[in-house]
C-alpha cells in the first residue's frame, strides 16, 4: 500500500517576465503556477507516492487552472475547497550575476486568505494519511490561517499522522515577533523540522556561529548548535537544515545537514549554475519526506533531499518535474550531465 502524504497550503498564479527581463522592460508575462506545500505535493506524488493537496481555491476558470496544474502530475486534489473570489499572484523577476532576484506579492484576500476552520474537516482529511505537511508561509497569512494550521496540527498528532514543517520565513508577511509567537505554538506539534541557513534566526533568534550569509560563508559546526537548541527546545525528532553560499544569482553551492539525536550527517556540496532557485526548498522538504517514507538511514536521506534540490535548481517553474530514478542517480554520484541516451 502506498504512503500516503497531506499538504496544506496556498496555491499561487505565478507571473514573469521572460528569461532575465526585469519588470519594467517586459511586455509580456509567463504564467504558471506554485506554492510551498503545493511544490511539495508534486514531488511526492513524481515519486510515486500518494500525495493529496489542500487548499481553497476560487471556482472559477483561473482556480480551476490551478487545480489541472496540480492534476497532471497526478496530486490528488480532490480535498480541495472551493470558494472565494480570487487566487494569489505573485510577480517574479529573476536575478543575474549580482543582481538578485525580486517578488512581488499580491494575495490579500485570496480565497485561502479568507477560508475558515469550517472549511476543512481535518479527520476526513487525514484518513488513510501517513504524513501531514506544512510551511511557515501558510499561518503568515493571517490569524485565521494560522488557527487552521493549528488544528491540522493537533488533529494530525491525536490521529497518528507524522508532521513536518519547513520554517520557510517571509518578512513581507509578518515580523519576527510574530513568527516566534506562532510558530513556536505551532512546532510543539511537528515531528520533523526543515529550515534554511537563516530561518532559524528569523523565527527563533537561534544563530549559527561563525556563519556570514551573505558572505556565502556557512560554518558546520555553527549549525549543528542551532540543529541542538531547536531540538532542545521543541523536542523535534530530526531537524533538517539546507546550507546555501551564494557566490551570485546565479552560482550557488548547494549542500544540507539532518540531525536526529545527537548525531548529525552532512550532505556533499554541489556547485549550481542556476536556472531557476524558486521552490528549492520545497524541493529538498519533498525529497526528505520521501527519504523518511522509504526508511533510508539518514546519511541516504540527506544525500537524496540534496540531490532532488540540486536537480530542481535547473529547472523552470516552482515544481521539480524529476524522477526517482534521476535523483538516485545523482544522488549516487552521477552529476556529469552527460546525454542520456
């Protein structure tokens, strides 16, 4: 039988300019669709897991585009409520060299920005779940929101179903005071932390010594610390964190750790010459998640998680159209590039 993953989040139309164009050149945008948890979703379910998405999205044509967007990767998007008026947009212009990139949000009173703990009957939602899944995004939305994924939270933990969260902070969305608040109530309920080299300081003022990240200068040690005080503090089963140095836009090296216990593995580092950074994360939570799923010990899980990023990182669009077999494959040392034939 299939594992079966839950992820709840908001389902955004994302708009670009061509290529490298910034906002004021372009005379025409690209439109396609993305979200955290909704990234998460379709590499779970490219990797052939049962993976079913939730949100609240508007019945009309462009909600309902939305939706086929999640469909013909096969997520399961029959748990998706529908109602309100608009979807959430977000405008993405693309950094080069030393220019980085920019967004841009529009997404007050979306349809998940106006849903309701009514909405979502989060027993029927769980049924058959192996795993519930969330980001920092979602409860940034409002207080409302954040209530919801409060109750998802607590109804996953009575029912068994594992949780995890990726920190994912977004200072357009709320101040650091309000993060801590929340997701500290939030985090007594997730089993598995994800973060990046700078949420934990965002959200939970927990810094990595020796670390400069602008500077693209990231210390191991610093953040086995950070990986030990939100353990500590939360009583996480394992902490994941990615350690991104950016040398520019456009060439990043790329690596992460898990820490579960007292031990911590370390991923090896790949330099990217990047296509598209957005859903990077998400890429690594999905893979991480499927890792976990299919038992691999933690130094396999790591090397999976970081080689699934990797790929994602060449690829345009918030989902990691990739296979299971490619990322093994990668992850097994094949990062030639060569032709495939």
């Amino acid at each position: 039988m299939r594992k079966r993953v839950v992820t709840f989040g908001e389902l955004m139309l994302r708009l670009a300019p061509e290529g490298y164009y910034r906002f004021v050149q372009a005379d025409r945008l690209g439109a396609t669709f993305g979200g955290g948890e909704a990234n998460v979703a379709v590499s779970l379910a490219n990797y052939g897991f049962d993976a079913a998405f939730v949100t609240k999205l508007p019945k009309h044509e462009i909600g309902q585009a939305a939706v086929n967007s999640l469909r013909r990767y096969g997520v399961d998007t029959s748990l998706i409520v529908r109602g309100g008026d608009r979807i959430g947009i977000y405008y993405l212009e693309k950094g080069a060299s030393q220019r980085p990139s920019k967004v841009i949000y529009d997404r007050a009173g979306s349809s998940i920005w106006t849903a309701d703990s009514s909405d979502f009957d989060w027993e029927k939602i769980f049924d058959g779940a192996n795993w519930f899944h969330f980001t920092g995004i979602t409860p940034a939305l409002n207080d409302g929101v954040a209530a919801i994924c409060l109750e998802a939270c607590r109804t996953a933990k009575k029912l068994g179903v594992k949780v995890s969260c990726d920190l994912n902070y977004r200072n357009k969305l709320w101040s650091r005071e309000k993060a801590n608040a929340t997701m500290s109530e939030l985090c007594r309920h997730v089993d598995v932390c994800i973060a990046n080299e700078e949420d934990a300081a965002d959200v939970f003022g927990i810094h990595a010594e020796n670390t400069n990240v602008t500077a693209g200068e990231v210390s191991r040690e610093g953040y086995k610390e950070v990986a030990r005080k939100l353990r500590g503090r939360f009583g996480f089963e394992a902490v994941a964190i990615t350690l991104r140095e950016s040398v520019n836009a456009n060439i990043n090296n790329w690596s992460a750790m898990l820490c579960t216990g007292n031990d911590c593995w370390f991923s090896r580092k790949y330099q990217m010459q990047i296509v598209d950074r957005v859903g990077g994360g998400d890429s690594f939570g999905g893979a991480l998640i499927a890792a976990m799923l299919m038992d691999y010990p933690p130094q396999q899980a790591i090397e999976f998680a970081v080689a699934a990023s990797c790929l994602k990182h060449s690829i345009e669009g918030d989902y990691n159209m990739v296979s299971l077999d490619e990322v093994q494959k990668l992850a097994g040392g094949d990062g030639s590039g060569r032709v495939q034939r």
